[in-house]
C-alpha cells in the first residue's frame, strides 16, 4: 500500500535495488513493487542488468514498465574503474563504460555513479579531476551523466570537500556528485560540509543512517540502517542539502542480510515512513 506523502516533504522518495536484494525480486518485479509503495524513482545497478539479459530479458521491457509505472531510473550503480592508476587498466575500462552507458541510455537512464574504484593508490587530485573529465566527455557523447561518488572506506574521494576540489579541477562545467550520510561520517567529514558543494552541483542523495559509536573510517555497507534507527542528525543533512539547492531524489539505499519475517512490501513502506520522518520539516 503506498504511503501518504507529507505535503512539506522536499525531495522525491527513491529506492536503491540493494534495499531488496534479500528478496530475489527480478528488476520488472522491483519496479513494481516501489511504485505500489509510492517511490518515484529507482537506482538500478548494472550487474543486476546484466543478469537479466542473460536470463532472457529485454532492455526494452525495463524502459517501457517503469515509463508505464512512472518510476524514473534515475541513477545505475556501476564500477567502472575510470581512476586506476593503470592506463591500460583505464582504457578498457572506458570502453566498458561506453558499452554499460549504451544500455543505460536503452533503459531511459540518464546517470551512472562514478565512484573511485580499482586501484587509486597515490592518484593525486589533478589525475582524479583528468580522469573524470574524460570519463564525463565520454557520458556527454553518450548521453548518460557521470556523478562523482564521494566514497568515505576508500579511494581518494572520501569528503565533500575533497570531490568539489576534483570538480574544480576538472573543469567540467556543471558536474555533480552523489552524496550519502555514511559516507561523508566515514571518510572524515561533516554533513555542515555539503554547504561547501555549489548550488546545483549534487546529482543524487544516497539516505541511511548509522551508529556514532563504531569509528569512523570502519563502518561498513552492513552497518547501514534505516533513517531513524541510528545516530546520524539526518534532518541537518537534509538541511544542508536543501541549502545547496537540491529537491530532486532521496535514495534509500541500504545492505541488510535478512529482514526476518517482513515481506517486501513491509520494507519499502518501512523505508519510505521512515525518509518521511526523518526529513520533512
């Protein structure tokens, strides 16, 4: 059943297909279960994709089930491996990004996470800022935007200001990040330094919450919770993002095991009460 959405909500509710990984839903079964629970957009991730053609699907069907359902693919998780400090490593992994790019754009997608994946042992922020104009040129041929994902357990992109100095760098005008709360805790930082990032600069809001009472630098995807079952003060995060301008979508993303007798349904409306609460004001 979808829930009510509250009219001061300020962002667009989305879930991220991790959330239901537990439950082994193919992706045209996922896409209609979040527009019954009234999410507006979904971020896909490519493996999952992948595993779909091979089982028999079709691209076409994903595009045209979430265009009839109105759920916007809005983001795709993927791994490329744009920032290695390997430059045949980097070659193919571009020619892989054109060919993953190609199928995002089959789908209607219009953005793939960028995160600093492979091996970026001693990349400096001028290489990182070379590397990502590249990779976005590359997006910009194929019409799917590149969104510079902050990573706070490794990489070289572990802070907001970090990723806005590599935006700087690169010149790309108009690029974007993609911002979570775990993230931005884990690799150092404060949600108070969102307000650094330009107005207009986040492509996509990751939403999760954790506990303060494991170090910084050692949580992981499996301590990630519902918002409002941690610590985190997700409603300065949500204001911060608010402040740069943002009022796009909210993407629950979270990676727990087992969900004990809930079914999916119970989830996503767990899920979506729970970004409700945590940021409408």
């Amino acid at each position: 059943m979808e829930a009510a959405k509250p009219r001061d909500f300020p962002f667009r509710p989305a879930l991220n297909s991790s959330t239901l990984k537990p439950f082994r839903r193919d992706i045209l079964t996922q896409l209609r279960l979040c527009r019954e629970a009234g999410y507006e957009g979904i971020e896909l991730w490519l493996p999952e994709i992948n595993a779909f053609v091979e089982a028999g699907g079709y691209l076409a069907d994903i595009r045209k089930v979430s265009q009839d359902l109105g759920i916007e693919i809005f983001d795709c998780i993927g791994f490329i491996r744009w920032a290695d400090r390997d430059p045949a490593v980097r070659r193919a992994e571009m020619e892989t990004a054109r060919r993953e790019m190609q199928i995002l754009r089959e789908i209607g997608c219009a953005a793939v996470a960028a995160p600093p994946v492979g091996d970026t042992e001693g990349v400096t922020t001028e290489q990182y800022a070379e590397r990502f104009r590249e990779l976005h040129l590359l997006g910009s041929e194929m019409g799917v935007e590149p969104l510079l994902e902050i990573w706070g357990h490794r990489g070289g992109i572990r802070t907001v200001r970090k990723s806005r100095e590599i935006l700087t760098a690169s010149g790309v005008q108009k690029g974007k990040v993609l911002i979570d709360p775990i993230h931005i805790h884990n690799g150092g930082g404060g949600f108070g330094d969102i307000a650094e990032l330009e107005e207009g600069s986040i492509g996509a809001v990751h939403v999760n919450d954790f506990a303060l009472a494991i170090p910084r630098g050692q949580l992981t995807d499996k301590d990630r919770r519902f918002p409002g079952d941690g610590d985190a003060d997700l409603a300065l995060f949500g204001d911060m993002v608010l402040q740069v301008g943002y009022r796009s979508f909210c993407s629950l993303e979270l990676f727990i095991d087992d969900y004990g007798i809930q079914s999916a349904a119970e989830v996503l409306n767990h899920g979506m009460q729970s970004m409700y609460r945590a940021f409408h004001s």
